[in-house]
C-alpha cells in the first residue's frame, strides 16, 4: 500500500505539471490561471475515471464487495 502511496504522490502532480507545460504549447494565448484550471479538472478526470474503473473491478470480482478480502 505504501507503494501505491507514493507512486500516486509523484504520479498526479507530475501528470499537473505535465498537462500545464503542454497547454503552454498547444495554447499559447491562454492565461496561467486558464492553464492550472483546465490542469486541475483533467487530473481530478483521470483520478475520478481509475477510481470508477477500480470500483468496477472490485464489485465483479468479489461475491460480497463488503465481507470478501480476496
């Protein structure tokens, strides 16, 4: 779990920073405030889509999602 942790704590801001410089690039006339909030909502999307994804996965996989630990 510590593992996941810290992959997930470089991952999500790196993918910020990373979405911020390419708006840059693609979008040069776009303020920096425009650029960290479109940043801000594509990282909170693929945070929402892995969550819904993993969700799905443990609701098929499980016979009871609350009492099954496998």
């Amino acid at each position: 779990m510590w593992r996941t942790l810290a992959l997930a704590s470089a991952f999500f801001p790196g993918l910020f920073v990373l979405c911020i410089r390419l708006l840059r690039w693609a979008a040069p006339g776009w303020s920096l405030k425009d650029r960290i909030l479109l940043s801000g909502r594509l990282v909170s999307t693929v945070q929402a889509t892995m969550a819904t994804v993993s969700g799905i996965t443990v609701v098929r996989n499980c016979k009871d999602v609350v009492h099954d630990s496998s």
